[in-house]
C-alpha cells in the first residue's frame, strides 16, 4: 500500500454514497464502564515489532470506542498483512472474565512505542516508551521526549461551532508502514471516512524532543463543505493565572493556582504573530476568527512550565505538549502531484482564518477548546483538495518551531488599577493589566526606545508604560482600561505589543476584556 493507493480508495468511497460502519459492538463491551474499560490491558509482549526501534500496540473496542478500526503493517516489500484480532493479545480484566468474542471483532485503534535515545537509566537496554495515539474518530495524541500526553490533533473538522451541530470523520484504516531496521522515522498511511467526505492521509513520524510529524492528506468532499478545520487541535482550559478569564465568571473553587492542557492559541500570519490568552466561563461558547492570508502557523501552547503555578503532582500540567501547526508546500511533495488533486494558488493554508471555539466548562476531562484554520473558499464536492503541514510538539520556549525572533508573552493579569486609594468594592471602571513579554532578543536594561503600543476594540486604554523586569529579563507592559458605558454584550478586544525604534519586537498580546 502506497499513499497514491489511499488516495484511490478515497476516491472510490466519495464517489458513492456514505456507508456508517456497523454498530456490532457485543453488549459485554458495550456496557463497560470507563474503569472497566481501562482494565483491558494489551500485552506488551504481544506488540508488532517495527525495526529496532518502534512497536506498536493495539486498542480493544468497547466502552465509547464502538468502531472497528482496520489495521494492517505494510513491510518494505510485499503486500499488506492485516493484523488479525486474537483475544489472547489482552488481559481482559475482571469485568469480562469468561467472555469470548469473535475473532471478526477488530481493534479501535493502536499506540506507537520509540526507543529515545535518553531512556532512563534503570529502563532496560532497548526499553521503548509510548509516544503516539491513534484512538477514536480521526484523533490522535503526540508528545515528545519528557513530556506528558495533553492535547489532541484530528484529520479533520467540519462543522466546529456550526447551529446543526458537528460531524466527525473516522479514520477507517491504518497502514503501518515497517522501516528499515535501524530507522528513527515511521510512516503510517490511513483512510479517513464521513457522511460528507473521504480522505487520504499520510505520516511521517519523527519522535524526539521535539517529536515531528509531516501530514500529508489528500481530501474528496461528497457534498460542498462550507466550513472545514484543516489541522485541527483540541484541548482543555478550565482556569489560568487570572481565573477563568471571562467578565463575570465563577471562580474555581480549586487548591490548584491553574489547570489546563493549554494556556493560549499563537498564530503567525504576515509579517505579525499573535498571543490569544484562552478564556473560560462565558455564558455560552464563542467562536473568534484571526485572518491568515497566507498562514505562516499556527498552534496551541503550554507557555505556563513551572509546577508551582499548578501545584498538581500527577497531571504534571507542566510537562503538557504544545502544538504548532506549519503549512508545506504541497506542490513540493511528489506524492500529491501523483494524487492528482488541483492545488489552490498558494496551497490550502493561502487564504482564510484559524477560527478558535472556546465552550464554557466545569469539568476538567472535558476538551473545550478547539483550533483549525478554515479556508475562505467552500470545498466543493468532487472537487479534491490537497494539503501538507509540520506538527510539532512545543516545551519551553523560546523554540525553533515558531517563525521570528519576536518576544513571547508568558502572562497576562488583571486586577484593580486603585493600589493607592483602593475603594471597595473596586471600581469596575478602572482595570489595570500587566503583560509579561520574554526572548533572547529584548534590551536588558532600562531603554528609553521600547514603548508600549496598545489598543482597544471599545473603552479607553490609559498611560500605557513599559517597563524591564530585572527578576526575569524580560519586560512588561503596564497600562489601565476603562471600560464604556455600557458594556458591549461581547468581548472588548485589547492588543499591545512592543516597539523598539519603531521595530515590533514582541508578537501582539489580543485578549478578550
């Protein structure tokens, strides 16, 4: 199996009508609980070997994952081997001791262990740790080397945010492809199936640290798509460093500072890159757009590395990936002009917007936050649209993986502006925010030339000052907004960022008020 082979058969299933997988879950599986579930447990010694370096193990179904999910290992030479159910590949756990299922039942997904190059040092020689996931609906969970699992990437999106509700594509199948014996790279191909399109999906897989994946896809639409997420991330954000962030919020009653798998969206389009703070605790969900024409990348970030600020011993939010999202060329790769999909002018990242969905939330196992960058133009069907993008997962930063030299912001808080003369309660008509920036780039001292340029979409933005901060050797901006009267219904947006002789030196703070 090649990726022009996936492409095929993708546009064998867009040609015809959709057909919904089976709903044959046996009633045993189906009625687990999420501890059941988890009690069934793969063997490791049962895992496919692929080369020296990476295995893979396999997922049973049951619970929430109902569907069947084809699995083959594609050798270096040769045709496909399915990977055949046996039951004897689990310890089934005690909820289903005495059940025997048919050997037709299948798998719902597989997980890719890596041999990394700094195992520690009691692990034995060879010891491979787990690294990837694919498990349910087209997602998938990548971290690298010492960090936890956090967020989630999909193949796609359709309908994120949309009155009729959201649809959610399967990937169908995966074909594991074997490397050479000593590789340090894997490519998995896989099709992807939903009422309203089909595709063909390829990944190279580059664990380390940062762990490295180039997805290439080829999409065949059944129906015109008028809103469609291209790499699409999904993550949580219950509270941060100023709460849950919305006006009027309800504050968490939690001995934890913060808790979130990511703490803002980062977009780099033109000539700007752009620091959205996540937000929680609004009445209802909300929906921003940022431009990007063309994209440069995109991605969501645990900026926040330092365990005091959330104090959680077995989360270890502090270890939680980032993901940054980069567009390339799909032109370039060989294997798309071989897909026969027509580009558009520029590739599918040139025009539109990366949209970000925030849903109000109480629980933290809820992923509430989603991030994907919708083209302006509609997918129209019978018309393939093909793309190729870089993920990469994000620790500390400063990192290569985001295009600039430009200063970060690592926190934003709010509080009252009267520190002299406090009334109380506190006028809400005076606000005072202070923006922390940080890089390698900015002056380490006083300098007159860095100032302060902020904005807001309504209100006032008052006697904005920049000022260094010795302790960490970056700056910060101080500035007091004073809200309108009345307050617009929605979010007030305010933006700063820094200048140094007229220079951007920092991305642009964008935070809803």
């Amino acid at each position: 199996m090649t990726f022009e082979g996936v492409v095929a058969q993708a546009q064998r299933l867009a040609a015809a009508p959709y057909a919904a997988p089976a709903d044959d879950l046996p009633p045993a599986l189906a009625a687990l609980s999420y501890d059941g579930y988890r009690r069934i447990v793969f063997r490791p010694a049962e895992a496919l070997r692929l080369g020296r370096n990476f295995s893979a193990q396999l997922f049973h179904r049951g619970f929430l994952q109902r569907k069947r999910v084809r699995l083959f290992v594609q050798p270096r030479d040769g045709a496909p081997r399915p990977v055949a159910y046996d039951q004897r590949l689990f310890d089934l756990g005690k909820d289903l001791a005495g059940q025997r299922f048919a050997p037709d039942l299948g798998f719902a997904g597989f997980r890719l262990h890596y041999a990394f190059a700094d195992a520690p040092k009691d692990r034995p020689p060879g010891f491979q740790e787990e690294f990837l996931v694919f498990l349910g609906a087209s997602y998938f969970r990548l971290r690298g080397d010492g960090q936890e699992y956090g967020l989630s990437a999909r193949g796609l999106a359709i309908g994120t945010g949309a009155p009729e509700g959201e649809e959610f594509p399967d990937f169908v199948a995966h074909w594991i492809c074997e490397p050479e014996p000593e590789a340090r790279t894997l490519t998995v191909l896989s099709l992807l199936d939903a009422p309203s399109v089909a595709g063909a999906y390829r990944f190279e897989i580059a664990p380390g640290d940062p762990s490295r994946m180039t997805v290439t896809a080829s999409l065949h639409p059944r129906r015109r798509l008028d809103k469609v997420g291209l790499a699409p991330l999904t993550s949580m954000f219950l509270h941060g460093e100023s709460g849950p962030g919305a006006r009027n919020a309800q504050p968490f009653d939690d001995f934890r500072p913060e808790v979130h798998d990511s703490d803002g969206l980062a977009v780099a389009a033109g000539g700007e890159r752009l620091w959205r703070p996540l937000v929680n605790g609004r009445p209802a969900p909300q929906i921003s757009a940022f431009r990007a024409a063309p994209l440069r990348g995109f991605g969501l970030l645990q900026r926040e590395r330092n365990f005091a600020a959330y104090l959680d011993v077995e989360a270890r939010h502090e270890a939680r990936p980032g993901h940054w999202i980069e567009p390339v060329e799909a032109e370039a790769r060989p294997e798309m002009v071989a897909a026969g999909a027509s580009p558009r002018p520029g590739g599918a990242f040139a025009d539109g917007a990366v949209q970000l969905f925030e849903i109000p939330s109480r629980e933290e196992y809820m992923d509430n936050i989603v991030a994907a960058f919708v083209p302006a133009t509609p997918l129209e069907a019978g018309k393939p649209l093909r793309l190729a993008y870089r993920l990469t997962t994000v620790g500390a930063e400063p990192t290569g993986a985001l295009p600039g030299d430009l200063a970060r912001v690592v926190s934003t808080r709010v509080g009252s502006a009267e520190r002299l003369r406090p009334t109380q309660p506190p006028s809400p008509e005076r606000r005072l925010y202070a923006i922390d920036f940080e890089g390698p780039n900015l002056p380490r001292d006083h300098d007159a030339r860095v100032r302060a340029v902020v904005s807001a979409s309504a209100g006032e933005m008052v006697e904005p000052v920049a000022a260094p901060v010795p302790q960490t050797g970056g700056w910060r901006i101080y500035v007091e907004w004073r809200p309108p009267a009345p307050l617009p219904p929605g979010d007030v947006i305010l933006r700063a960022h820094l200048e140094r002789d007229s220079d951007r030196i920092s991305e642009t703070w964008d935070a809803p008020a």
